[in-house]
C-alpha cells in the first residue's frame, strides 16, 4: 500500500539578476553617500567656526573617511544581517539568503559579504558578471559567502 501525502508545493525561488541588483546597490549607495555628506557638512561647519592648525584639519579628515567607510560597512551588514534587505533591496524587491538554509546572514557573514564584494569588483567587474553564467545568478562573493539573491514578494509566504 502506497500513501500519498498532497501538500502545497512550494516553488524554486526566483533568482535576483544584474541589472536588479545594480539598481538596488545604487539606491543603498545614494543613501550612505547622502548620509555621509550630510554629516561631513554639519561637522564641517561646526568645525569652520574654530582655528585649527593644518595638522588636527588633516586627521579630522582622516577620521571622517575612516568613519564613513565604517558607516558603509555596517550599513550593509546590518540590513542583511537583519532583514535580508538593504532600503534599495526592499524597493526593487530582493532579499539576500544564505544558500544553505534559505534563512537570513548572520551579522559576521553579512560583513564578510561586504569584504568579499569588494573583491567582485576588483578585477574589471568581472566577479559580477558571473551573475550572467551561474544557474542561481551568484557574483563572485555569493560564492565565496555561500549567499544568494531572490525576488521576494512581501504578500507571499
């Protein structure tokens, strides 16, 4: 006697794409530029009203671009780490998995993801376009993080 369990079936999820994905990491660096730029001006001009020597100026300076490479880091990591989704990943509809469990990254992982992009970008791009030759569109550092990529409907399970 055979049994047949029916249940819903559950559908291969939709890979994220390139030109997507590109939209998506454009918006998120819009808002970390805009974000830093605005802290830069209104620490700029609060600084403007003092006489700094030319030293203290030049590690002050130091200090922001340290600090805003930090917020970029973070920024990224946080929203995968804890959502999934960067802002511009909400928008255009894509959530950031791990590949093994289909949950979401873990804070570490999600910084590495950041550490491991930078590598997708260092020779020509060229870790990127592995997105338009991999069956589950992966760059060079989905690879490497064990992390993909989908569309992600809010409305669905």
């Amino acid at each position: 006697m055979t049994v047949v369990v029916a249940g819903p079936t559950v559908a291969a999820p939709e890979y994220g794409g390139l030109v997507t994905r590109t939209l998506a990491f454009a918006l998120d660096v819009l808002i970390v530029d805009a974000v830093a730029l605005m802290t830069g001006v209104v620490i700029g001009l609060g600084l403007s009203a003092l006489d700094l020597p030319g030293t203290v100026t030049t590690v002050l300076a130091v200090i922001g671009a340290a600090a805003a490479v930090v917020w970029s880091i973070v920024y990224f990591a946080y929203f995968w780490s804890a959502r999934g989704q960067t802002p511009g990943d909400r928008v255009l509809g894509l959530r950031v998995l791990e590949e093994a469990t289909g949950g979401t990254l873990r804070f570490p992982r999600a910084t590495l993801r950041v550490f491991a992009l930078v590598l997708s970008a260092i020779p020509f791009c060229l870790g990127f376009v592995m997105i338009l030759f991999d069956d589950r569109r992966r760059a060079l550092h989905d690879r490497i993080v064990g992390s993909v990529v989908v569309y992600h409907d809010p409305e669905r399970p």
